[in-house]
C-alpha cells in the first residue's frame, strides 16, 4: 500500500539552509520506494500571522460564511487536508533562538483546530488524527539535543501530539556552527541516520 508523506520546509534561507538539504537527503532516500510525496514550503507560502478574523471564520458555519470568511479559512482547510491525507508527516526545521520558525507556527496554528483535530473533553483535550507518524528533521547551529536548551524537540512533539501523533522521531544534526569538521561530521550521520529510518519506516 502506498505511503503518503507530507514534506514541511521552514528555512528563511531556502535551498541553502541545513534543513532544507536534510529534507534533500530524505527525498533522495525515498526514491524508487512506493510512497506518494507533498510538500509544503512554509516559507515560501507566506502564511500571515493568525488573525481573529480568520480564527472567528473557522467558527462560522461554511454556508454561512462570507466571501472574505471564505477566504481565510481557506488558509487552514487546504493545509488540514494535506496533513489528514499523509501517512507520515515530515518537519524539516531549523533551530532559530531556541525555538521554531514563526512559519511554522503559523501552520501549526492552522492545523491545531478544535473539532477538526482535536477535540476537548472532560479530561482535557484528545488527539483526532491518530494512526499517524512524525519525523523531525533537526538542523540546529549548536549542540542542544538532550539538554535543557532544546525547547524546541518537546515543543513539536507536544504539538503532534495534541492531533493525536504520538510516534514521532527526531533526527539532528548539530554544532553546523563549531567548525567544519564538526559540520561535516553531524551532516554525514545525520544523513546515515535519515537512510535507515526511510529503510525501515518507508
């Protein structure tokens, strides 16, 4: 059965940035495997920051809506359709002051929608989209996996979590910023890395 990824970019430097040549090394570790692939360059979508109108146009009954309401909630249904779609949701994400893009929230705060993806209950909110996976590719300046410093790998993973993605993996590749040969170093397991969990995961 073929597996349906979806590929999420967040580099402000685009085809140069670390990230952007792990999601590389993961695309070119797909090929010939029966998989379907989307991907969704949050930088370049140029989503805007969440607004009240758009948030207020999700609380509007479709049929009811305005043609601008219509327009905004645009933004979030044709991204919640990607992620409902895929198998496999990838983050390709750079570590900038200790956290994520704002991109990237940005599509995290279109597709953390109550009643689409998740649901509140009496012992706090549930996850709809379970039997789903993640990958977080990590490319980061600094060494901070393990550490108290990396606010951002639990952020992520709480985030996949609230839409009920629990089984989540994180690869980094780390200190891109302490000297080539450190680059190097972390750029070549990182990407070894990457091939193995395509090989057993794809």
């Amino acid at each position: 059965m073929t597996q349906r990824i979806l590929l999420i970019t967040s580099s402000l430097f685009g085809e140069n940035g670390q990230s952007r040549g792990l999601a590389a090394a993961f695309k070119s570790a797909l090929e010939g495997r029966d998989v379907t692939l989307v991907e969704r360059d949050v930088v370049a979508s140029e989503l805007p920051h969440l607004s009240g109108e758009e948030m207020g146009s999700w609380m509007t009954e479709p049929s009811a809506r305005t043609p601008e309401q219509a327009a905004l909630a645009r933004h979030s249904d044709v991204l919640l359709a990607e992620v409902e779609a895929a198998d496999l949701i990838v983050l390709a994400v750079p570590l900038y002051n200790l956290g994520i893009p704002s991109q990237l929230k940005a599509w995290f705060d279109r597709i953390l929608r109550a009643g689409k993806t998740f649901k509140y209950t009496e012992n706090g909110p549930v996850g709809l989209l379970e039997g789903k996976s993640g990958l977080i590719l990590a490319a980061r300046g600094g060494m901070y996996a393990g550490t108290e410093m990396d606010s951002q790998t639990p952020h992520l993973r709480h985030m996949l979590g609230l839409i009920g993605i629990k089984d989540v993996h994180a690869i980094y590749a780390e200190g891109l910023n302490m000297g080539d040969g450190q680059k190097q170093a972390a750029l070549t397991e990182a990407k070894q890395a990457i091939a193995e969990y395509v090989s057993t995961h794809c």
